[in-house]
C-alpha cells in the first residue's frame, strides 16, 4: 500500500494481533456495520511463508 501514508492505512484497516482484529470484527458487526473485505494492517509479506488467511481463520474461529 504505497500509494497510502502509514496513518491513512492505519484508519481504515484492522489492526493488531489475531485476537485484536477478531475483537475489531466482532464489535463491527454487533454495530451493524456491514464488512465486505478485510484489510489486516501491518500487511503479511507473500514470501514470509505464512499462511494469513489460514492462520487468522484459524486463531479468530477459536476466539468467536
């Protein structure tokens, strides 16, 4: 996200750990709030070797 400065990404993203972003999503939806796309931030580098979306499916399941 380059074409963003840092804070801008900051205010429309998730942010935190798996149990942060779970609690961001919960309180969204309890809020009525519909969400369309999920923008975790800081953003996982693709050659990190990690699984995101497994892992966060994973970790926020176990936390709803």
């Amino acid at each position: 996200m380059r074409f963003l400065s840092a804070r801008a990404a900051d205010e429309f993203a998730l942010f935190g750990s798996f149990g942060d972003i779970t609690e961001q999503l919960r309180n969204m939806l309890e809020a009525g709030i519909p969400v369309g796309t999920v923008l975790p931030r800081p953003m996982v580098l693709p050659d990190t070797g990690v699984d995101y979306v497994e892992d966060f499916a994973s970790n926020a399941t176990a936390n709803w």
